[in-house]
C-alpha cells in the first residue's frame, strides 16, 4: 500500500480522511514517515466526527457525544491506496479511510459501510452492480458580493449565456480542465467526456461505469477535486444543488446495471422492453422515492432545485429514453441496458446515493414489485405524484420509513435524522446570502 510513496520521495505530508454523513472529509495530516504506520494499523477518530452537521458541530444530545463519552472508532484504510492531491501546494498523499468500532464491526453511522451493507445483499445472489456518475458543477468567481461566471482566462469575458455543449466554452478554460483531467489521471478517477451545460459557468462530467463502491470511491474524490483545482485557479468549483435561482441546478445522475456470477446484465434479455428484472428494480426505485428524497435532496438549498421546467425531474416515474421522467432508461444496445436515476443533486453524499438507489431497486426484485406503465412526452405536463419539496417532511418520512429500514442500519438512520433537524433548525435563521455562502463550496 505505501509503494506508491516509495515512488514520489517528494511527498513529505500525508492525509488520513473519512466520508462524513454530508460528503465531508474529516481526517488528520500527518509527517509521510509514518504513512506505514496507518497504512498497517489505521488510526483513531471519534466515532461521532463522522455524524457533524453542515458547519462540522457536534449534534446535540447525540449518543455518540457525551452519553458514551465521545468514545474513539477505528479507522481502516478503505484499499484504495494512497492517492495524490494535486491542488495542494506541497505535495500531498490521501490515504482515505472507513470506520468500523473498537470491536471490529463496521460502524453503522459510516456512509461507506452502508453501501457495503447494500453489496453484501447483491453479492449474496452473486450479483455485482455497475454504477457510472454524472456530476453536474459550476465555476463560480465568488470574490465579490453575488455570485457570477467567471472570467475567461483567455478573453477576460464572462460567458453570459448557457452555450450547451459548446466547445468554445470548454476551450475558454482549458487550463483549468486540463490541469483537472491530469489530476484524474493521476488518482485513478475515470474521468470521461466533458461538456458545457444549461447554466452560465455549468459543467458535466461523466465518470465511467465500473463496480459500485468504487464508482462511489471515485465521486466523492472527484467532487474534492474540482472543488481544489478551481481553488488553484482563483475560482469556486461548486456541486451546489441550486447557486442560481435564475439558471439550471447541479444534479447527478446515477447509471446502474447488475452484472450475475457469469458477468452477464440481468437487465439485458435482448427484448425491447428488457426483462422482468429490469422492471422490478424501476417499481422499487419509484416506490422508495418518497422516502429516500432526503438523501437525494439532503440540504435546505437542494429543494430549490427541483421545480418543474428546470432540467430536474418533479413527477415520480419513468420513461424510455426520456430526460423529464425520474428515471430514464437510455437507448442503444441491449448488452448495455441500465437503468438511469436522474433525482439527485450535485450536493449529495454519493455513498449514501448510491446505496439509497441500489437498496430500492434491490427491494423491488425481492417484492416482485410491478412498475406503473412509463410515461411517454413531457412528464412536467403529467398528472404524476411529485417528488418531496419540503426539507422537514422528507427528513420525517427517512425516518419513518419501512423501506429505509430495510436499507440502512438504524445507527445511520437515527445519525442522519438528528444531523438533518439539527441542520434545519439553524438554516431556519438564516438569509438568502447566508444560505449561499454555507452551501457554496462545501457540499
């Protein structure tokens, strides 16, 4: 594991870091020459650092605080390896880091546990998912008092249009994403194609498909990434659900496949419509949709974004090859039939994400659930049931939810429940520019 140190004498700081509930990198930087030391035997956090709110604040009256003495969890090396952060200064390793109890089980409030959780229940009909992300971002110069684009490097003018797919706008900032896609390269994220989005300063990147935790693995760096790299080239990278009322939101949409014990689709029957399989696993995502809203829309700006009309999906359904329905399944051939979730936010914890969507697709193949007929044209003109707005109402229904309690161990539910309150009872105070400074580039 420390081999990749061996070979870059130069890095002389590591960092040691775990996910948090909201996607955040709690950790410690430590001298490389004891790299060896927490690569073999991990280190020690409190278990409650991994269930802090938004402004990183322990959660009152959490059992994980005071009750049980603020008590140390073990930290192990997630297999990852030792990766580089290219927009540090000083050459820089990560290491990143999973939680598990001094007892050696995984700790249920550790978002990457609980998609392991949600493996373990494939791999035990010796199934493996495929996941590929697209992760929606905008540039952002944020150096005054509103937010705007920011200026193009190479003709000092701001875009001031959203200019989809076009190239000159990827050109304009070359720099940027060269330095980005040499970054990827070299933290073994497989950054795909790059376009320029519905918003002013908006990008997508694709994130190839591969197996799930490491799809995961790959957003939450990828997201870390941007948000650096834009750093070192005096702008905000920003995965923020909503930064513009006037303009589209950040989202990011989940591909999804399930591969058996012969490597073979189970949602490939080479039949039009695809096989039983693939539409028991479209019923459990759309039943679990309501009650899953608050991981896909975890923050009080994430609700902003789902408005009809605005590139996001408001009605609970699904449709072939159909970019206003909640979930999309893409043309082309059957080997490669997936299923697309197109709910989520850039804002999101992509371990919690990806575990949420697999969990309910999981849940409608062991229920044999029928999915209603997909919907074909504008799905913001349908008479459809709507996805949860309303920030309190979702965190209630993750809570109450029999579904959720099949996915998620009760240690997470409860963690994320109180962190949730926590987080919206201190929003609640808060001005349209405080909101934006919270969420700006931080989630």
């Amino acid at each position: 594991m420390t081999r990749w140190l061996e070979e870059h004498p130069e890095v002389r700081t590591i960092r040691v870091a775990a996910c948090d509930l909201n996607g955040q990198a709690r950790g410690k930087r430590l001298p490389s020459r004891f790299a060896g030391k927490v690569a073999e035997e991990g280190t020690r956090f409190p278990l409650s650092v991994l269930n802090l709110d938004i402004w990183g604040e322990d959660i009152e009256d959490s059992p994980l605080v005071f009750e049980t003495g603020d008590a140390d969890g073990v930290l192990m090396p997630t297999g990852r390896g030792f990766v580089p952060m290219p927009w540090l200064e000083a050459p820089t390793a990560l290491l990143p880091l999973w939680m598990f109890t001094e007892e050696g089980a995984p700790f249920e409030g550790c978002p990457r546990q609980a998609l392991a959780r949600v493996l373990d229940a494939y791999a035990a009909r010796g199934w493996q998912p495929q996941v590929a992300t697209e992760l929606e971002f905008y540039l952002i110069d944020d150096s005054g008092k509103r937010p705007n684009a920011p200026r193009s490097p190479r003709s000092g003018k701001r875009r001031k249009a959203a200019e989809i797919l076009s190239l000159r706008t990827l050109d304009a900032f070359d720099g940027f994403f060269t330095d980005l896609y040499d970054a990827c390269e070299a933290m073994d994220i497989p950054a795909d194609a790059l376009i320029s989005e519905a918003g002013m300063g908006q990008f997508e990147v694709n994130l190839m498909h591969g197996p799930a935790m490491k799809a995961a693995d790959d957003a939450w760096l990828f997201k870390m990434l941007v948000k650096g790299v834009a750093r070192r080239h005096e702008f905000a990278g920003s995965f923020m659900a909503k930064p513009y009322a006037e303009h589209a939101g950040n989202g990011l949409h989940m591909h999804f496949s399930v591969l058996d014990a012969d490597g073979a689709n189970i949602f490939d029957d080479a039949r039009p419509n695809g096989p039983k399989l693939l539409h028991q696993a479209v019923a459990g995502c759309l039943a679990a949709l309501p009650d899953m809203t608050l991981v896909l829309a975890p923050h009080a700006n994430s609700y902003d974004r789902l408005v009809p009309g605005a590139h996001a999906p408001t009605g609970i359904c699904w449709a072939q090859e159909n970019r206003t329905a909640a979930l999309r399944i893409p043309g082309g051939s059957p080997r490669a039939r997936r299923i697309e979730h197109r709910v989520a936010g850039g804002d999101i914890n992509p371990y919690l994400m990806i575990a949420a969507v697999l969990g309910a697709a999981l849940i409608g193949i062991e229920d044999g659930l029928v999915p209603p007929p997909p919907v074909t044209g504008n799905a913001y003109d349908q008479d459809l049931p709507q996805i949860p707005t309303c920030w309190l109402g979702a965190i209630d229904a993750f809570e109450n939810s029999p579904r959720i309690a099949r996915i998620f161990a009760p240690g997470l539910i409860g963690n994320l429940v109180m962190t949730k309150r926590q987080e919206a009872r201190r929003v609640a105070a808060l001005d349209a520019d405080q909101r934006l400074a919270l969420y700006l580039d931080t989630v």
